[in-house]
C-alpha cells in the first residue's frame, strides 16, 4: 500500500525558502486581515507603488519610499499613522498574489488570534545576555554602511546605528535591507532582540528570530 506523504502546516510549502521573504509575507498577510483588505487587491497594491511611487488600497496608503537593485521599501500608512514599514524582494513583487497561501494558514490565524501585550524595556535596563528584549526608541545616527564577510564568507552590509530613549543611548546593528528601511529621526519598535557587546560598547541586535519596525517616521523639511 502506498503510503501518502504528511502535508506541511503552517508557511506555505515551496517558493518562500528564505526567512525574510516569509516575514516580509507573513506581516502584509497579517495587515490585509487587520483591515479586512482581500489579499490580491492588498499586494497588488505594492506593485502599483513599486511602479509609480504610490498607491492606495482601502483606507489604507503605500509609498515606495526607496527601490533597490533586488526590490523595494514600502511605507504603509492610514491617514497620519505610520501602520508599518518594511523591504519587499523583487523576486516577491513580480509572483501573482504570494499573500494567498500566508491568509489562510493555520499559523497566522493563530498569530493573528494570539496576540500579547508587549513589555517594552528602556535602554539603561539592558544588560549583556538578555534575550527576548522589545524596545520601543528613536534612530539618532546611521553611520555610513560597511561591507563585512560573514564567517561562512557571505558578503553583507551593516551600519552601526544609535537609538535612544528617555534613559539612554545604545548600538543597534543594521543589516542589509535594514539599513534602508529607517531613516534618522524615525521611531522604532524592536522586538525579540538580545543584547551583546562589540568593543566595549552595547550593542541591541535582532536576529532571525526578532523584528525592528517602523511605529513613527520622521518628516523630514527640506531646506
């Protein structure tokens, strides 16, 4: 007797392999459920903006804040209410409607349905080792960005940006797309983080496993 291979739960099996593509989908799956948005008309929304600067989808407004050579950051506001900013691949871009299988995986209804209140910590609490650490803080410096070989011989780019709050200042990492998904001025939410050291000094850094949004962009007035 033949015996039928178990089906996957949760992410959608096959094109979505790399960690950030699944996040990037899983929170725009997410914000189209908020706000009750049918999924295609939400990312197609995102490929409108990537084309010509800005679109909008409910009450909901996308802008295509910066295009890079493998895709785009995308700003997502309501009125004056920053809802969530983040980069989308190209490769992403140019699927029909890859929101369609996130929507209704048993996962996300579940992250959906499960949500907890959040304890934000203030900086000059952070200590070497904590882990699990949400942030709420405000980008005040993004030095200009270096390349780095990883020690498996990946080339990336990080930028050793500071944030800061009422109680202090402290390091935050940038990786890659990272970089330009927040400007000077920005407010920020980090969750899931840990802290580290780098020559003495602190350092707040979001893993694969952790997530840095933006809660509040800064209007920048050109002179």
């Amino acid at each position: 007797m033949q015996m039928k291979a178990p089906r996957e739960r949760g992410r959608p099996r096959g094109r979505y392999r790399e960690l950030a593509d699944l996040k990037s989908l899983e929170s725009l799956a997410l914000i189209s459920m908020k706000y009750g948005i049918e999924s295609n008309d939400f990312f197609d929304s995102f490929v409108k903006a990537w084309r010509h600067q800005k679109s909008c989808c409910g009450d909901l407004s996308i802008e295509c804040r910066r295009k890079t050579r493998d895709g785009a950051v995308f700003l997502i506001t309501k009125g004056f209410k920053v809802i969530a900013q983040f980069p989308i691949p190209k490769k992403v871009l140019k699927q029909t409607n890859p929101l369609k299988g996130f929507a209704s995986t048993r996962t996300l209804r579940r992250k959906k349905s499960d949500r907890v209140v959040i304890e934000h910590r203030r900086i000059e609490d952070l200590k070497f080792g904590m882990n699990r650490v949400n942030l709420e803080a405000r980008v005040i410096e993004i030095p200009k960005p270096k390349s780095v070989f990883t020690r498996l011989g990946k080339l990336n780019t990080v930028a050793n940006a500071k944030i800061t709050d009422e109680t202090g200042i402290i390091q935050l990492p940038l990786w890659n797309q990272q970089i330009y998904a927040v400007d000077v001025g920005d407010t920020i939410q980090v969750e899931n983080a840990h802290v580290a050291t780098f020559r003495g000094e602190r350092q707040l850094r979001v893993g694969k496993g952790g997530q840095l949004s933006v809660i509040k962009r800064c209007v920048h007035v050109k002179p």
